[in-house]
C-alpha cells in the first residue's frame, strides 16, 4: 500500500465553486437540468438531448428506443476490447452482443472483418468507440453499413468536447452518448447525455425517457457526498486514501446488469455548471499533455496511431510484452504515477459472458488487454511526475519488441 503522493489515472476535477452551483442546481431542480439540456442541443447542434445517470443507462435508453423502432432485430455488434458496461447494456436491454476484433494500432474495428459480420436482418446496431479518446473511423463505418437499415450508435464516452475534421464526437453516428461518470472527460459524478438529429428516434427517447425514475431525495444526498468526497480526494497529495480504502472499488472494473435508469438530477446539471469553459481548459491541458508523451514516446515503437493534438483522457501504448506491461504497471504503482491498465480482460473473457463465445476468438482484444497500459495527461500531473515518468520507460526502450 502506497502512502503519499498518488496520481489518478484520469481526471476531471470538480472544485468547491462546482459544488456551489450544485447546491443552487438542487433548489433550481428542472430548470437546472433543462438549462444543462438546453445548452447541449445548442452546442452539439442536435434536436434531441436526454440526461440520465450514467453512460451505461445513456446507452440502455438508446438500446430500448432502437428495438422499438426495428423490433424484428436483436444483435449489437460491439468492439471486442471496450468498457464492460457496454455488453452490460446490451444483456440489460434484451438484446444479443456480437464481437468484431480491433485494430491494436487504432483500438477501433478490425474493419475486415467488421465486413464479414454485416450480413443477415438481425443486425439492430453498431457502437463504434472513442476509446481513450482516439476518434473511431465513424465515416468510413457509414459507408460500409449505408442502405442495411443498421443504426450506428457513437460511444463517446470517453471523447466528450473532442472533434474529429471539424465534427464534434457525439454527433456523428445516428445516435451517441457521454459519460460524465468519475475519470471522463467532464464529470457530475455519474451521469450520462444521449444526442440525436434523428426524430424518430427521438420521439421514441421521449417516451423512454419519461418512464425511468428520478434520484431519490436521500440518493441526491448521497451524490452530494460523494461529489464533496472527490473534490478533496482526487487531488495527488490524497488520492492514496481512497485509491486504499477497498469499498470504494477505485480503478476495479465490474460487469454489472442490474443498475439504475434514473434521470439527471438538478445536483449533477449544476456541478456541470460553466462546463464548456471547463471542458475547453481540461482540453487544452490534456491536448498539451499528449503531444509532449508523443514526443517522447515516438523513438519506442509501441505507439497507438495518434492523430495530431487529439486530447485524448488517456495516452494509451501497447507494451513490447506483457511482462514489460506489467514491470511498468508495478513500478509505476510503487510511485504513485497514475499508469493504469486499461480493461481486465476482453468482452468475450468476461466471465458471465464467456460461455455465449466458445470457441470465437479475438485474439487482438486479447492481446490488447495484457501489453496496453495508459499514462494520465490531465492537469494534476506535474514536471516532477513527467520526469519520473520518463525514467520509468527508459528502462523498457531498449527490451525485446
Ligand atoms: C465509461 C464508459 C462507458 C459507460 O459510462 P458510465 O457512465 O461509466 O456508465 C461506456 N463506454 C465507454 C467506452 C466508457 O469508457
């Protein structure tokens, strides 16, 4: 157990001033999330904006309205290497989950073999991912899936407040989704947004929409608590605390079906409060962040293709081994530097899921999952964190590729 100095591997940080504006969003109730909504439309440019709890009810909510709009369809192929509440909404919606491998060098489809998965009526949607913020080719997705009535459903999850030549993350599939959840890009605590320009789709959300619950009073509270909890403890000089303290299953990534649809509460649309302003900062340090780890990880030849002042939420790279990935991960550890491992295992691994894909194999996914690890860009990690980041790889630059 490491006492002292610790980096979170990823952070939006939320300030006493948010919280102020949270405590204002709970008296102003709707309004508070209607404004948040409001602003959202405005900026992304979309018609249609819902506000729920987290990503994983975003992607539920969208999931239901899409099989109500195509009911004769029930399979969502999904990365085979992603976070594990995307499968989880898909098993929670009543829907099937089909894998295509991934390209190890994006992180987004293997697209030949995204081509082979295509055929068949019983494709209801697609879920191309952001992954770490790196922008998943959606255009090149739309061609190859054009006039076979497949919805693309954008997880931007990790991407919020990113473009992609000129387009904002979010809007480019027929409908997509943020997480505002604790280590993205911006965050109420938990939260989620869906966005759509499509109608039909949007009245179908409407009606989902206005089905699912909202916080309880004691539920705010709680947020409350936890958002007054992260504000003192996501800084360096305490994160050791409840990164140690095991109930809070900090960095744990768990598989879970049975969570909460709830909407937005005023709370959490305050706490996001001037978040254009907010997000724009985080940006600029994350984007400088990552074009001075690309500088100084281009002469090791295990980069992920990064296009140009991409402000990523972390910098992924895939180890030479997994044995490097693992030194690294320790070491790193033992200083507190904030170098995480991305998902334990990929979709198909994942125990409660395993047994709907014997004998399939993604053996990127696999591989992905024991040599990426991913460095932290955001605005806590200081000269002295960068330097002792740099030592740390010096030691693996010269191991086996
Ligand atoms: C975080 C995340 C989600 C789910 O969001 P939550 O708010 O945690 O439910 C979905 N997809 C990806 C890629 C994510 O990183």
């Amino acid at each position: 157990m490491r006492i002292g100095r610790t980096l979170p591997p990823a952070a939006a940080p939320i300030h006493f001033r948010d919280l102020l504006s949270g405590i204002a969003g709970i008296i102003r109730g709707q309004r508070e999330t209607e404004r948040f909504r409001d602003e959202l439309r405005d900026y992304f440019g979309v018609p249609h904006c819902y506000l729920v709890s987290s990503g994983q009810a975003a992607l539920t909510l969208i999931l239901l309205a899409l099989k109500e709009v195509a009911p004769q369809r029930d399979e969502v192929l999904i990365p085979a290497f992603t976070c594990y509440s995307v499968p989880a909404s898909i098993v929670a919606s009543g829907l099937k989950v089909r894998l295509c491998d991934i390209d190890p060098q994006t992180c987004d489809f293997n697209f030949e073999q995204l081509q082979t998965l295509l055929e068949g009526k019983r494709l209801l949607g697609i879920v191309p991912t952001h992954l770490f913020g790196l922008p998943a080719d959606v255009a090149r997705l739309k061609k190859i899936t054009e006039g076979r009535g497949v919805f693309l459903v954008e997880d931007a999850a990790q991407a919020m407040g990113s473009e992609w030549e000129g387009e904002k993350l979010g809007t480019l599939g027929d409908v997509g989704f943020f997480s505002l959840g604790r280590g993205k890009a911006l965050s109420t605590v938990e939260g989620g947004v869906i966005l759509t320009r499509c109608d039909k789709l949007g009245r179908r959300l409407d009606q989902a929409f206005a089905r699912i619950e909202e916080y309880s009073v004691l539920q705010t509270l709680t947020l409350f608590i936890y958002a007054l909890a992260l504000t003192v403890l996501m800084r360096p000089w305490l994160f050791w605390l409840p990164k140690n303290l095991p109930f809070l299953r900090l960095g744990e990534t768990v598989y879970e079906t049975d969570f909460p649809l709830r909407k937005l509460t005023g709370l959490q649309a305050g706490l996001a409060r001037n978040w254009r302003h907010k997000l724009k900062g985080f940006q600029k340090t994350r984007c400088a962040r990552v074009s001075e780890w690309h500088s100084f990880f281009l002469p090791f030849s295990f980069l992920v293709r990064l296009p140009a002042s991409t402000p990523l939420l972390r910098f992924p790279m895939i180890l030479p081994t997994a044995d490097s990935a693992r030194m690294i991960l320790a070491s790193g550890a033992r200083r507190g530097l904030g170098i995480a491992p991305s998902y334990p295992s990929a979709v198909h691994h994942i125990p409660e899921l395993a047994s709907g894909f014997v004998g399939q194999e993604f053996p990127a996914a696999a591989e992905v999952v024991r040599r990426l690890i991913t460095i932290p860009v955001h605005g806590y990690v200081g000269r002295n964190d960068r330097k002792k980041i740099f030592s740390l790889f010096s030691q693996v630059k010269d191991g086996p590729q």
